[in-house]
C-alpha cells in the first residue's frame, strides 16, 4: 500500500467496538434522519456517498430509500459492525477510506456527513479538506449535507467553565449516559469522558475528541470548495438556526447542472428540511 492509500484511523471505532450502537442505535430517529435525506437528494440514480459511515445507522435505511450507498469510514471496527449489519445487503457498500483524502470513480448527486464527523476533524485545515472532498465528488447540481456540533450552545452548556458534567437518559429503562466534558478554548476542541450505564448495573467508558464549529466557518469551507450555501437549520425537523441549538444542519449545492448515469440533469431542488441527531459529545467515525 502506498502512502497515498494510507488511512488515518483516530482509534473512534476501537474505543467504542461493542457498544456503539446503544450509543447510537438504529432507531426511529436514524429512519427519519434517512427520510429527510432522501428527500434532500436531488437525484437518487446519481449515486450517494456517506462520509462517516459508523455502522450505518443512516445509510441502511437511506439505501432503502434512494438506492446504492457508499459508505466510507477510518475505522475497521466500525466497517466490521456495517457489514455484519448488511446481513446480506448490497445496498451499501463499506469503503475504508479517509475522507479528507478519498477519492472515486465516479460522481455523486448527494454527498453527506452527519452525527457529528466533521467535528471529529481536530483542525480547520483538515475539515476544509474533507469539504473540499466532498465537493469534488458532486456532480454539478449535487448537493451536500453537514450535521455536527453547534460551538455557541456546547460552550453555553459549560456556562463559562472548562469542565462540565451531565446526564443523558435513553429510553431503555436503566439505562443512560454520562458525559465529563472539557472545553479547551485555544484550539476550539471538546474532550468527552462518557459512561455508558446498562439496565443491568455495567458500565462502559470511552472518550472521544473533537474540533468544535459554527455554520459560519461551514460556510466558508463550502464556498472555498466552490459550493453555494443554500440552508441552515437547528435540526432535522427543520426549525430554524439558533446559537442554543446542539447541532446545526446546513447544505450546500454545486453549481451548474450535469448529465446523471440515466441522461438526466442533475438538478439540486428543495426538499424537506433537514430528526434525530446525535446526543451531545457523540459522532460516527471519521
């Protein structure tokens, strides 16, 4: 494998092997993220990529939805738990690859990065990188969506401390997560400590560290890739931005349009707004 081929792998999906999916379960939620992105792509038979692909909370049922997924990942834990979740499928196809480096064949008419992954990004060179990604890989027309953390609201959660402690109960009775998290305000990152606590008295601990944003530096990302900001929401039920909100959702379109695989343009057209999301300190891996 040449230098070139090489994939960064932060260690996410090694530290969270085993309980990722309580975390992040393939739920309502992850179905109604996937409906709001089906209708957000503005040519299904173009092909879709997702950056950040987990264990494919999103991309299973979005193939269901709009046809062939690509899915690339670092992690191997992570790629490991999608194709165990394929269980046949072929809907997805898991691509170990870095997204600030990934290159394909061919175009995309939806590119997206959701739960959290381009925070998981620990520089703006490196998130620019993975936009820019992202944005050569769209066929004009295409378009591509970002889901991740709101910078204002996670600092507000802190109320003007470096460290912060909190508890986000699941629906499962007993069970829930607790996160020790840390602001390290010179380079905009957030350190989380979590435990997860099962029904059964069990616990899990792992951490993870992240790059913090706001939709305005997306933004700049975006139209230095040469992508046109087109919305920005606080979630994916398509409430409007708000500094208090944990996350944003914001997307971008390619300019022009272009031939898809069935002679069609690819045109980018409104769709539904941008449910779900990730709790706070959460992410699928890069």
């Amino acid at each position: 494998m040449s230098a070139a081929q090489l994939v960064h792998d932060i260690g996410y999906g090694l530290e969270f092997k085993g309980w990722y999916d309580r975390l992040f379960p393939k739920d309502d939620s992850a179905a109604r993220t996937a409906g709001h992105l089906a209708a957000l792509h503005p040519a299904p038979a173009a092909g879709t990529v997702e950056f950040g692909v987990g264990t494919g909370r999103i991309a299973l049922p979005l193939a269901g939805l709009v046809g062939p997924v690509t899915g690339v990942d670092s992690s191997p834990e992570m790629l490991d738990g999608l194709r165990a979740a394929l269980a046949g499928r072929t809907d997805v196809e898991p691509v170990h690859g870095d997204i600030r480096t990934y290159r394909a064949d061919r175009t995309a008419g939806l590119v997206y990065c959701v739960c959290g992954t381009l925070s998981m990004l620990l520089s703006p060179e490196e998130q620019q990188l993975a936009v820019r990604r992202a944005a050569d890989l769209l066929a004009p027309g295409g378009r591509l969506v970002v889901e991740t953390h709101n910078r204002p609201a996670i600092h507000a959660l802190h109320e003007g401390r470096s460290h912060a402690t909190y508890f986000t109960p699941y629906p499962e009775r007993g069970t829930g997560l607790q996160t020790h998290s840390t602001l390290l305000p010179e380079n905009d990152l957030w350190h989380c400590s979590h435990i997860w606590y099962e029904a059964d008295g069990s616990t899990r601990v792992g951490t993870e560290l992240s790059r913090l944003t706001t939709p305005d530096e997306v933004d700049a990302y975006a139209r230095a890739a040469g992508l046109v900001p087109e919305s920005r929401l606080a979630g994916w039920d398509g409430e409007p931005y708000a500094e208090r909100s944990p996350m944003f959702v914001c997307t971008y379109v390619k300019a022009g349009t272009g031939s898809g695989p069935d002679g069609g343009d690819v045109v980018a057209e409104g769709g539904s707004g941008p449910g779900g999301g990730a709790p706070s300190g959460g992410g699928e891996a890069s």
